[in-house]
C-alpha cells in the first residue's frame, strides 16, 4: 500500500451558518472551477450525490462509505482521494458523523475545456517520452492515496481557493495546473504499485528493486538495470512518478517495512527485513513520513 499523507482540515462552518446536518455545502469559484466543502453532523446513509464535471475528491476528517455504480461499497477515509468523471452517481453513508464529529470533504468540479486545455499544453510544449505516450488521466484509476507532494499542492491550493487575493484566480489556475501533473504522476504510482503500468523500464525496475530490497541498491545499479545514463533515468522518474530513482526505492523500502512490522512485531527485524542498515535512522524516517513511530505503528 502506498503512504498516505493528510490534507489539512478547513474551518468548519459557524454554527449559525450551518442550513443542513447532512451534506452541508460552501462553495469557492474562479473561472471554470467549483471549491466545494462538504460537512455532515448526522449519522446518515445513501445521501444522492452527483457533479456535472470531472470532480476530484478528498476526505479531510472522519468517515464515509462510499456506493459508486458496481463497486463494491468501500470505506472513505482521510488520505485518500477520489477522481471521478462527469455525471457519476454516488450514494454515501456517514456512519459515524455527529455534531461533535462531523466529517469533512471536499468537491472540486472543474470544467472539461479546463482540464482539456491543461492536457493540451502539457502534450504539445512538455511531452512524455514517446514510448510512454501522453499526459492523460487513467480512468481505471480513480481511487487514490495522497502523496507528500500532492498533499503541499493542495493545501496551498485550498488556502488560495478559500482566500480573497485580488489574483485569486491567477494562483488558483497555476497552482491547479500543478495538481493536475501531480495526479497524473499519482497515478503512475499506484499503477506500477499494482502492477498495471505500461512502462515496461519502470516495470523492469520495479521488479529488481523488489528483488534486491535487502542489498545495497544505488542509483549506478539502475542505470545498468535500466540501461540509461543516470540522467536520462531521472528524467524518467521525475517526469513519469514526480520523484527520484532512489526516493522511490525509499519508499519501496517502507512499504515493506509496514508489512513486517505487522507480521513479525519487532522494529530490529522489520528495519534489516527492508532494506534499511541503521535502526536510528530508520525510526526517524518512519516516524517522519507515516507521523508515527514504528512501535506505535505497530500497536495501530
């Protein structure tokens, strides 16, 4: 599983402005864009909701549960995000919300001629290497976890969609551009994490990291692994993940550390069982990404 990251929560609405208990809306617009923040106070379930555009989702504090068309029903928690496009019927249930814990999403609508003008200047001015193909949105992933990258893009965006700068519209369109490449490159994530990418190099990577993550790897390793210079290797990273050959072998390594530390409960073991060669540094880097410490991972 990827690592989560949590959004910021948003003030909540004044209690003397709240009109409904369930789904109780604001919203922030510029140009071809909708900042919708969504509240409930009640428990409630099968609540209608549906967008006339592309929506991207994100659970900021408690709970949903999640009906969309044939999927299965699943849990919606904070750290994850939702891509869905136009007309899309969900139904949503708030199994724990109360007046003391409501929870708190967010909606962001935007226009079809925005993200298609996006996606065109990204092909035409800064495109994908050609056997990647273009920049587009994978529809079949839509479920996604935040990223640390994508989680800094978004509270800056969300800062500037709720704020009353003159150049609101100006910094909310250059920062929504951002978001866009760091969805995409999200995207990529979870699908080499799955294993439905269609870069056969990160595949190919993948696997050798997977199959090594206990021995030294350093980024000349996957240079001769990919058959690249290292920065025709980077370039390849950055642009198709967002990060580093070595960030990604880092986060490769946690992931597999997370999975021992709930099979074998001990931090020694789990540290070596992954990769990592100092137990010190490696409390200090988990607690650092995940927010807590592995012993306490543990016992979560």
């Amino acid at each position: 599983m990827m690592n989560k990251s949590f959004i910021n929560t948003l003030p909540f609405t004044k209690e003397n402005e709240i009109t409904t208990l369930v789904e109780n809306k604001r919203t922030f617009a510029v140009d071809e864009m909708e900042l919708h923040v969504f509240e409930t106070y009640e428990a409630s379930s099968l609540v209608p909701l549906q967008f006339g555009d592309m929506v991207f989702i994100n659970m900021l504090e408690g709970k949903k549960v999640m009906h969309i068309g044939e999927i299965d029903a699943f849990d919606y928690k904070p750290g994850q995000m939702l891509l869905l496009p136009s007309y899309t019927k969900m139904h949503i249930d708030f199994p724990d919300a109360t007046l003391h814990k409501p929870t708190q999403c967010t909606a962001l609508v935007v226009s079809k001629q925005k993200i298609d003008s996006i996606l065109n200047y990204l092909n035409e001015f800064n495109p994908k290497h050609q056997m990647i193909g273009e920049w587009n949105f994978n529809p079949e992933i839509f479920h996604l976890y935040n990223t640390p990258e994508l989680t800094e893009l978004l509270n800056k965006f969300f800062s500037i969609m709720m704020g009353n700068n003159s150049l609101k519209s100006v910094y909310a369109d250059l920062t929504f551009k951002e978001v866009i490449i760091r969805l995409m490159q999200s995207q990529s994530l979870l699908a080499l994490e799955i294993g439905s990418s269609a870069n056969g190099a990160l595949m190919h990577l993948k696997e050798f990291v997977r199959r090594h993550l206990t021995e030294k790897i350093s980024i000349e390793s996957l240079e001769k692994v990919a058959n690249m210079s290292k920065s025709s290797l980077t370039r390849l990273f950055k642009k198709e993940l967002g990060i580093s050959p070595m960030e990604y072998v880092i986060r490769e390594r946690l992931n597999r550390a997370k999975e021992l530390l709930k099979m074998t409960k001990s931090v020694k073991e789990s540290c070596f069982g992954s990769g990592f060669s100092d137990v010190n540094y490696f409390v200090r880097l988990f607690k650092n990404r995940e927010g807590v410490t592995p012993g306490a991972y543990i016992l979560s």
